[in-house]
C-alpha cells in the first residue's frame, strides 16, 4: 500500500481520551410538524347554524350544494328556530294591532301574520327551490317527507282562521320542487302528499269528510281546512301539464273502488262557494238548491272551478264516468235548481250536455214502471237549459236540437209522460215566482220564463201538429223582441 494512502483509523469513542464530550449525536430524519388546518366543517353545529341565520335562502340553496357536510348541516338547520326568519322572510311577528290571519311556526312560541303579496309567493317559491336543490340526491319519497315536514312547521292559531292563503302557499311551495319530473315521480308524490295530509288512515280528515254517513255542512271548520288544502295543492297551483295527473291521482286515492258518490264530494268541496268571514264561514253547498245565477257572468264566477275541474277529468282515463258523475253533482247535497244545472251543462258545451241527457234517458227508459216523476232529471236538465239560454241571451237551437234528440230516444209510449214531465217543471218554475211576487228576482225571472213558456210551446206544436220544422229565425231571434 502506498504511503500517500495511509490514513489514520478513526478513535472509537471508547478510545477517545477525552470522554463523552467527543461522542456524536445520533442522525435523524427531520420531521416537519405542520400544524392541521381548521374548516368551518369542524366548526360545531351550532355555531354553524348561526351563521346559516344570516344568509338568504338563494345562498342557503348554493351553500347545500357545496359537499355532503354542509348539505347535511343545511337540512338540520330547516328545523331549527334560528331558521325561521330565514325560511319565511314574508311572515312577521304579529302584534295586537296585527287584523291578519295569524300563524304559529313550530320551534317558537311566537305568533306571525302573513301578507299575501308578490313576496309571499316570491318566498315561497324561493323556498321550493331550494328545497329542489338541497334534496336532489335524495329518493323522490325522502324529498317528499322533507317537503311535508316542513310545511307542517306552518298552522293556524285557530281552527276558524281562513287557510286558504297559506295553503295556497303551500301548493305554490310544493309544485315549484315537483315541476319538470317525470309523470311516474310526479303520481307517488301525489299520493304521499295525499295520505300525509289525511293521516289517520278512516280518521283522516279527507276520509271523515267523504264518510258516507257525514252530513255536508255539519263541520265548515274541518271541511274548509280540507277544501282549501285539496284545491290548493291538488290543482289550482299545479305546474302546466301535471292537471290531469294530480286530479286523477286525487280521486282514485280517495275512492280506489270508483264510487262516483264519494268522488262527486270530491269535486263539489273543491269547486262549490266558500266564504271565510266569521258570520258565514264554510262551504256555500245551499247555493246549488237555492241561489239562481242572475247573468252568465254569475254563473261563469260560480261554477267555473267545478267545469274547469270536470273538462281535466275527461282529459285522462275517467273520462267515461263523466255523465254519471254529473248526474250525482245534480242531487248533492239534494236537487239542484233547474237554473243551475242548465248553467253547468251550458258551459260544459254541447257535446257533454247531449252525453248527459242520453245517459240520464237510459236509465229510465230501460225502466218497465216509468211514470211522469221518472223524467224529472230530464225536464230539470231541459228547462234548466232553456232558461239559463234566455238569462245568457243566447240561442235556442241548441236546447231544442237536445230537445230533439231526448225525444228519439223516449219509446213512443212514454213520449206522453215526457212531456207531461216538461210541463210539470215550467208549472213548478211558474209557482215558484207566484209565491215570491213583488221579489226582484221574480219580476226578472218571469219575464224569462214566459218566453221559455213560449218558445217550447211553439217548438211542440210544429212539431206535433204541423209536421214542420222549426223556423230557424225563430231558433236564432235573441231574447228581446
């Protein structure tokens, strides 16, 4: 080994003449301790509510579409009391110089007024946006419980306070989360919404109402809670193009056998009059058995729900018990005025006034017992019409041409206890003014009645006598001379 490669060996540290002083540390890795960061998720739920109570609901919708955590502190929040002047920014603390119809809101002891305005409905919209948006992962049953549960935060003080505009609400609420789906989601929505609503299973409210035994008008209170909440929800704020199916869905929910008695309940308590003043509150059912629509525009205002809700039906599968559905509207809560049964089949249209007549001629001429009382359906529905005609100053032709097409129908022997029939409700009709002489609805109800008097009269004579048709300026002359 070469000189210049010689080196001195290193001294052991047992070796070192100066101790442990010399000995060297051992080598270790440098380990960076960095310190963990700290999110708002690690913040506790409490304290994150908190700062949930200060955002609008279109920046509580953005925030629960952040990631899961926060979509799960966002759908804890709905509950809590903090989010109430989030949630429903329309409703005030009421005070004692409040007259509006009070609320409570569960998780405050507090009362609340609503004004119903462009912002309520703004509110409420918003709100079922949001609720669209926070949900949008959920099944379509777990978005629906979440809806309701939250609309259930919502009640009258009393159970006497007018609910339409809340319920109202309620549907423009629920229908802004349903709009777009498909008609599968939407029919299981309707159902869940149905049976939350009438919890109770027979003790339900809708079942109560719709019991055979229950007697129309005994409970204003409970039937307008349920008219203002199935009318509201189940069709007038229903999307476009979803009618048909929430009507439907509606019916067959609340008569799965098809009974035509309990659905006719149905469509009356939604469609029939309601006042909410404290003096006259409830369904108006005496209006169908007593008030007669002076103009078209009276009656067009009455009955404009109840034709609006019949004409969806005839849009979808039910559409073939339309004629027997009419024919037990005409008798509920009992028989109704000819005067308002002409208005409903008059803006039905032509077509469903001939399908009712033929129907209701069916049941009786298949009869072998038929007598003149037997086509009082019939003359009710033709006299009706023939009255309701000259109040609308409209034509004659068309009452005549259903007229004409009843009597090809009647055997030849019943003809004769038909038309004993007709005359037997122009009589009644004739009586009636009789006994109200001197009533303003009396002196103008005559004037009409005389020229429906007139005009069947002569329509029963060319026919009868001379064999000729009926003149068509006759047909077609307006109601004044």
């Amino acid at each position: 080994m070469s000189p210049h490669l010689h080196t001195r060996k290193r001294v052991s540290p047992a070796q070192s003449p100066g101790g442990d002083w010399m000995v060297s540390p051992p080598k270790r890795m440098l380990v960076s301790q960095h310190q963990k960061k700290v999110t708002i998720l690690d913040l506790p739920e409490q304290v994150i509510h908190q700062i949930f109570s200060h955002c609008s609901l279109p920046q509580l919708s953005n925030i629960s579409q952040v990631c899961k955590q926060l979509n799960t502190f966002t759908m804890s929040f709905l509950n809590t009391t903090s989010s109430i002047p989030v949630l429903f920014p329309s409703m005030t603390v009421a005070t004692d110089q409040h007259t509006m119809v009070k609320f409570f809101i569960s998780g405050s002891e507090k009362e609340y007024s609503l004004n119903m305005n462009k912002m309520a409905i703004t509110n409420f919209k918003q709100l079922g946006i949001m609720v669209k948006k926070m949900t949008c992962l959920l099944t379509t049953r777990e978005r629906v419980m979440v809806s309701t549960q939250l609309m259930s935060r919502l009640s009258p003080c009393s159970t006497l306070s007018p609910s339409s505009q809340m319920m109202s609400l309620c549907g423009v609420f629920l229908h802004q989360i349903v709009k777009g789906w498909t008609d599968e989601e939407v029919v299981l929505t309707a159902r869940l919404v149905f049976n939350t609503f009438n919890s109770g299973g027979s003790e339900g409210p809708v079942a109560s109402v719709m019991a055979p035994s229950y007697h129309l008008g005994s409970r204003p209170e409970m039937e307008m809670h349920v008219r203002n909440f199935l009318s509201s929800v189940f069709y007038k704020e229903v999307a476009f193009g979803q009618e048909r199916l929430w009507l439907e869905t509606l019916l067959l929910q609340v008569s799965p056998m098809r009974d035509i008695t309990t659905m006719t309940r149905v469509l009356l308590l939604i469609s029939s009059p309601a006042k909410e003043q404290d003096w006259q509150f409830g369904v108006q059912w005496a209006d169908h058995v007593e008030a007669i629509p002076a103009t078209y525009a009276v009656a067009s205002a009455r009955y404009h729900m109840l034709v609006s809700l019949l004409n969806t039906i005839r849009q979808g599968q039910l559409d073939f018990l339309i004629p027997s559905i009419l024919f037990t509207i005409f008798q509920t809560p009992s028989s109704w005025l000819p005067e308002n049964v002409g208005s409903v089949l008059l803006l039905l249209g032509n077509q469903t006034s001939y399908l009712y007549l033929q129907h209701t001629i069916r049941q009786v001429t298949t009869r072998e017992d038929v007598c003149t009382n037997c086509f009082k359906s019939i003359s009710t529905a033709v006299i009706g019409l023939a009255l309701m005609s000259a109040r609308f100053r409209w034509s004659f032709g068309p009452v005549f041409d259903r007229l004409d097409e009843v009597v090809m129908q009647v055997p030849g022997v019943q003809r004769e206890d038909f038309f004993r029939a007709i005359w037997k409700a122009l009589a009644e009709e004739v009586t009636d003014i009789r006994q109200a002489e001197g009533e303003d609805w009396a002196v103008e109800g005559s004037m009409h009645l005389f020229k429906v008097i007139r005009m069947i009269g002569q329509k029963m004579t060319e026919k009868a006598f001379m064999h000729l048709p009926a003149a068509t300026e006759e047909r077609d002359m307006g109601i004044e001379e």
